[in-house]
C-alpha cells in the first residue's frame, strides 16, 4: 500500500481559478503561455505511463481543456506519434483557438464529431472536452463522445479532470469519463478526492505549471488529505486503566454481532478495557466467544449507571435497534456527559431528536444516515459531500465522518480532512461498526474528536486496503483486525499523530 509522504492541499473550482488568474498576471498576462505549459506536462505524463504508445486519439471541446488537448496534440506529433484529433465544435474560443491553430500548423487534421463514426485504432485515448468549469450533465455530442471513450478497451488520459465529474463536489451528474490517469493543473482539486470521482480519476498526478509556490502557499486549502498516522509509542510504566474503557451500548436482540464488532475494533485500535452494554438475550454468549469483552446483559436503563461510571468513553448505535429497548438506551446515553461516539441506529434516533452537543463527540453517518440527520435526501447528500459534512458538524456541533469512497472529517469550525484510503471491498455489513469502535478507543486514549476522528478513519480505511490484498469481494470486517493492530503500532509506517 501506497502512502503519500504527506497530506495534499485541496482547492475549490473558485480558489483554481482565482490560482490560474493570478499566474498569467505573473506571466505577463499570457494564458496561452499556461496552455502550452499544460500541453507539455501532459505529454510528460503520457510518455512516462504508456512508454510504448504510438497512436493517439485526442478529444477536443471548445473551451481551454480543449486548447490543452491542441497542444499535446501537436507535442506527440513532433514526437513521432500518429495523432488523431476529434472536435466537439467547428471552432475553438480564446486562448483554445490559439492552440487549436498551432495544431493546424503542424498540418494536423480535425475530425469533427460524428455519431457512429469510425476512428483508427489508439493506444491511448485523451479525453479534452470540458475542464473545471462544468458543473451540469453532459448532453448530445459530448455525452455521446464520453460514452465512446467509456466503451473503448484503449486506456484514457484526461486533462485536469475527467469531462462529465464536477470537480467542486466529486458529483456527476450524468455520464463522465472513466480515466486511467488524470493530469490534474496548478492545484489539486478538492471533488477529485472524493465520491463518483472515485471512478473516473484513475491514479492523479499534479503539474503546477510553474505557478510561483508564493501564490499557492498564500491560499488557505479547502481541505487536506489525511496523512499516514498512528499511535506514539506506550511508557513501559502503564496498566489497562491508562488506556481507557469504552462502553459499547448496542446490539439488540437479534443484533449482537454488530457490538461485538465494536467492541473487537476498539480493542485492537488499543482500549484497556472494553465493555458491551447488550441485550441479555446474547450477552452470555458473547462473554464466552469474546472472554476479552465484558459481555453486561443489559434489560433496561436501570442497569446503566454502574456501567457508565466505570467507562471514559461511550460507543452508541451498533445494533441498538429502533424499539423501545434501544430508544430508551439511547436517551440514557446522550444525557450524559461522557465522550461520545455515535454511529448506526444512534444516528438514526438523533435524526429524530436532533441537538447540538456540549460534549465531545463524532458522529460517523453513512450518506442515508445524513440525509436523515439534515432533513434531505441522499441524492443531495452525495452531490455535495463537503457542503454536507460541513453543515452536519455545525449542525450538531460535533466532529462527523461522512462515509464513502473518499470519507471526509470535519469540525464545526469547517476544517475538512480527506480519506485517499479504502476500497470497494469494505462495503459490506459491519465496517461502520467496526470504525466506531476504533474510534472510541482512539478517545479513550486521550485523542481529542478530530484526532480520533481523523487517525481512527486513516487506519481503518488502510487496514481496510491491506486486507484487501487477498480480494475485495468477501472482505470481512473482522479481516481488518490483525493489520489495524499493526498499522495502529506503526508497523507498517505513519507519522505518530498530534492527539490535540
């Protein structure tokens, strides 16, 4: 597994472009300059990734990811290579028509885009068409061109983001292309890292085109990626009771599994001591599968505060259950003044009853559990997971993981932080258990929200892609315990995380 030597700054569309104004004015106000420079670095990419390539079939829209498409153009054919060249117009605007005539010059023919039409075979295809400014569907011509690409078998190179993905929000709303490689310009964009992206950007490499660092440097980031963390080192001077005691409080008849699961992820992310607040239906029988786990048969809210007093810690929602049993658990749970971490059928409870906290908590919704807890629906959620994250944390004045390809952290101050970890794989019943556990224990051992938050989400999702190494279909969560404990150590590499 891949770890990057430190977190990536992720921009808005607007803080890109106002990134890309300031650059030409520093260039003397040649933008063709920047196209021309992106040409170049595309063509870089282009050699580096597909050393072998001879044809090539490039997609040109009519905009400046068009005009970044003229140019590689002309770069592969003074290289040699045998370039096909497809418009979506008859005619290029701005500084894109400076590109599309150089291209011309070079005695390049273009092929306006035709329905049904036959193109020589490439190597490798590219996909110019539109760049950071579409924010809408696809239609006509330029669906059609995107749906070819999708179909072809020849590997696809986009040009600063995939046509068809809105590189705000990591939404599309319609078809988008799914590239293999994507040269992404002067700033990683922050809907790249997230989402449907997931699918469309393939591995993403950055060219900043020679824009001074003093002017990214003076932007503040959007968000970050997370880094590579893990835990420092424990005093050999310690006993179980330094470390923390979660409670667990969950798994209704029928559904012990999912605290037990809990309760497994918090031990292996390092708790001293775990407990299972659990229906008394099953509570013998975890004791005896899990002796680690103090299995408490739980048959109502009278037998709550013996255990609330022993706990630093309290895990909310695994299992717990729409019933009366678990509504009255619930209202228990959220009225104390105990660290909180709430996932599941607890979030689904909070949605209605909502409230801001005064204590610390992490709320972990997956995006139906947030649709629920702001009143919205999913679709909405999805298109715009950091619009979402943002106001759910302000919201309920927590720290909240929004689930998903590419999970995101924030605060209520709106600090967001970016998974690059996981895999389809982990999209089975049960992770989501086993995260708020690691979550819980990573605040038993003294991280605040946004450490346990952020650290608990990074050695999930990368215990998550070591597991995976067998195969994604068929992972288990219980997969993910033996390299989370290593990964928690720092077996595997990670910086040791600032706990505040």
């Amino acid at each position: 597994m891949a770890l990057p030597a430190e977190s990536i700054d992720l921009y808005t569309v607007t803080q890109v472009r106002e990134l890309e104004r300031d650059a030409i004015a520093a260039l003397g106000g040649a933008g063709f300059d920047l196209m021309q420079q992106a040409g170049a670095a595309a063509m870089d990419s282009l050699r580096r990734r597909w050393p072998q390539a001879r044809r090539l079939t490039v997609f040109c829209g009519p905009g400046n990811n068009g005009g970044d498409g003229f140019m590689l153009a002309a770069l592969a054919h003074a290289n040699g290579m045998r370039v096909q060249v497809v418009a979506l117009a008859a005619a290029a605007r701005g500084d894109a028509a400076l590109a599309r005539a150089a291209w011309t010059q070079t005695g390049g023919a273009i092929a306006t885009w035709q329905p049904g039409q036959v193109l020589p075979e490439a190597d490798v295809l590219v996909d110019a068409l539109y760049g950071i400014g579409l924010d809408r569907a696809l239609q006509g011509p330029a669906a059609e061109v995107v749906e070819f690409i999708n179909a072809s078998t020849a590997p696809v190179l986009a040009l600063d983001v995939p046509s068809g993905l809105d590189a705000d929000t990591g939404h599309a709303p319609g078809v988008a292309v799914r590239a293999d490689l994507t040269v992404t310009f002067i700033a990683h964009k922050r809907g790249m890292h997230t989402g449907q992206a997931a699918d469309c950007v393939g591995q993403i490499e950055l060219a900043t085109l020679g824009v001074p660092q003093t002017l990214s440097s003076a932007t503040v980031a959007d968000a970050r990626t997370l880094r590579a963390a893990c835990l420092p080192p424990r005093p050999r001077y310690t006993n179980k009771g330094r470390n923390g005691h979660v409670l667990v409080v969950g798994g209704a008849a029928g559904m012990g599994g999912a605290a037990q699961l809990a309760g497994l992820g918090a031990l292996r992310a390092g708790a001293g001591l775990v407990s299972l607040a659990t229906a008394p239906a099953h509570a013998a029988l975890l004791n005896l599968v899990h002796p680690e786990l103090m299995s408490h048969a739980v048959a109502g809210v009278a037998d709550l505060p013996p255990l609330f007093e022993r706990a630093s810690v309290l895990a909310l929602g695994p299992g717990l259950g729409h019933a009366e049993w678990g509504h009255a658990l619930w209202q228990a749970v959220i009225d104390t003044a105990k660290p909180l971490v709430v996932d599941a059928d607890g979030l689904n409870l909070l949605a209605a009853a909502p409230r801001r906290f005064v204590t610390p908590v992490v709320l972990t919704p997956h995006p139906g559990e947030a649709a629920r807890l702001l009143g919205t629906e999913v679709a909405k959620v999805e298109a715009d997971r950091y619009a979402a994250v943002r106001e759910l944390a302000r919201r309920y004045a927590a720290v909240v993981v929004l689930k998903g390809a590419g999970s995101l952290v924030a605060d209520a101050s709106g600090r967001v932080a970016v998974c690059p970890w996981g895999n389809p794989g982990m999209a089975t019943g049960g992770m989501g258990d086993l995260l708020t556990g690691i979550v819980a224990a990573l605040l038993a051992q003294g991280c605040v929200p946004w450490a346990a938050a952020c650290l608990g989400v990074g050695l999930h999702a990368r215990a998550g892609d070591l597991a995976a190494r067998d195969g994604e279909r068929g992972l288990l969560p219980t997969d993910l315990l033996q390299p989370l404990r290593r990964l928690v150590n720092a077996d595997t590499g990670g910086e040791e995380i600032d706990a505040r």
